[in-house]
C-alpha cells in the first residue's frame, strides 16, 4: 500500500522561524533595574505511539512534527520506508504533545519483537545488555561514493544560516541540512536535540521526495555514532560534521564506506572516511 498523500509535504520556508518553536520572555540584567525582552527556543514533550502501542517520549522543538514522526521511525529502523507508513495524526498542544503513526502490519510485528528483546527503558539510553544489538546494528555496507568538490564545502558555515532561523532569532538549537547532488543546500531542520533535528530531515527528504543519492547530510552538532547510523539507513553517502566525531563514530564510517567529513572553524575540511592511505590519499 502507498502511503497517503497527507504524508507528503513541501519545502519549507527557509527565512522564518516556525510557527510556536520559540516565545519572547522577559529578563532584567543582574546589575540594571530596567527589564528586557529576549526570544527564547520552546520545548515539548511529544509521545509517539506505532498502531496505538506507546513507544518513546521525546523532549522536542513543536515544529515540524510530521517530519520528526516520519524520520523518526525511518532513522531509527522502525520501518523500512514512507510506504510503511499509512497515517501520522499528531493531538495536544502546548507542553504535551502525541503522535500516533498508522504503520504496516510487517512493521509493527518487528517493533514488536525489538519490545520484547529490551528489558527497560531509560532517558539516557538504552538499558541492558540485549540492548547491544541496537546499539551496534548490522547495517549493510554503503556503495563507495566519491567525495565532494572542496568547492561545495566552502564558506559552508555562513551558506547554512539561511536555514537555522531559529537559531538566529534564539540560539540552543542544533540544525541539520541537506546538500543535493548538484551542491544547492535543499532543506534544513532545527531541534533543541541533536537527534531530532536529523530526524526531521530524514522525515523531510522522504515527504518531499528529496533523492539522497549524491548529496550531503550536515550537522551542526558534534558527530557521534548515532548520527552516522542514522544518515546511513537514510541511504545518505556523505555525512559533513561542524564538530569532530567521535573515534568510534569514524572506524564504523570507515567499514561501511560512509564518507565523514570534519568542518573546523579555522581551517580546511577534515576527510575521515574512507581511510586515508600512508600517502595521504583517500582509500575509494
């Protein structure tokens, strides 16, 4: 069956904040008498429920929720594609938000049996030893794909703040963008978490139709493994990190053939994988 068309979704407006991601809130200046007015970055708590079996509660910007409810389940390997995915209905407002996701009968009865392998949950992860699996997933290696011009990667910092409006108007927020194949930056998605906002552009590509093949995912966070999961079930073949990645984070970029690049502040893109050869060079 194909998903709905209420699943799809167009590009979004690239120079506006979301609507309720953020608030004006007072503040006064610990040495001054007079108050001032500041934009602050809002937060939510959004459960997520598959064919009405609860499944996790996220602490989460309340923008672009569709796209996070989507990408989430992609991201994380809850189901294959947008095909499994026959509704999302979002209820609640304010501070509590639900997402109830209408998923195929294949991919609930393996969400299902992943509930069964997990012992508990906790807020700072996942809990027990049976949960190591998810933790380390087998994934499929990646085709080789060659590395990006130099030229895409240039001045990339200040190309980006076109897309992190909630960034600029509040600040504590991470982005994720989307670089095409042709080097235009297609799409961008801010979160209070680092996850969420890759998430949600994960769920963005699939509603729009963005084709992964070629292009760039770009984070503005620091790059652990978790991202570079994520970017690789998304069938992304570049992930660029504004932060160094972690050590583990490069070894498994290196096995699968994800190529990982580190933009530092003050000088020239970083290549991590594919592994560079004693000559220098990258191994493709």
């Amino acid at each position: 069956m194909n998903a709905p068309s209420r699943l799809t979704a167009g590009f979004a407006d690239a120079a506006q904040s979301p609507v309720g991601a953020s608030q004006r809130y007072c503040y006064q200046p610990i040495d001054e008498v007079e108050q001032c007015a500041v934009d602050l970055a809002e937060e939510c708590a959004l459960a997520i429920a598959y064919n009405g079996l609860n499944q996790a509660v996220m602490m989460i910007s309340p923008a672009d929720l569709e796209d996070f409810a989507v990408g989430f389940s992609l991201a994380n390997g809850l189901v294959d594609s947008l095909d499994d995915i026959y509704d999302v209905r979002l209820q609640g407002r304010g501070n509590a938000r639900r997402a109830e996701l209408e998923i195929s009968s294949r991919a609930f009865w393996r969400l299902k049996q992943q509930r069964r392998q997990l012992p508990g949950t906790s807020s700072c992860g996942l809990c027990g030893v049976e949960a190591l699996e998810q933790a380390l997933p087998q994934l499929p290696i990646m085709p080789t794909s060659p590395l990006p011009p130099s030229h895409w990667l240039a001045d990339l910092r200040q190309r980006i703040a076109d897309f992190q409006p909630l960034g600029r108007d509040c600040g504590a927020v991470h982005a994720a963008l989307f670089m095409d194949a042709t080097g235009e930056i297609r799409l961008g998605r801010e979160d209070i978490g680092r996850h969420n906002a890759l998430d949600k552009l994960i769920g963005a590509m699939a509603r729009t139709g963005c084709v992964a093949d070629g292009g760039l995912a770009i984070v503005t966070s620091r790059c652990s493994l978790e991202l570079v999961h994520k970017v690789q079930r998304a069938g992304i073949p570049t992930l660029v990190s504004l932060s160094s990645p972690t050590g583990l984070a490069a070894k498994w970029a290196q096995r699968h053939n994800l190529n990982l690049i580190h933009l530092p502040h003050h000088s020239t893109p970083r290549v991590y994988s594919p592994t560079v050869s004693a000559a220098g060079k990258p191994r493709g």
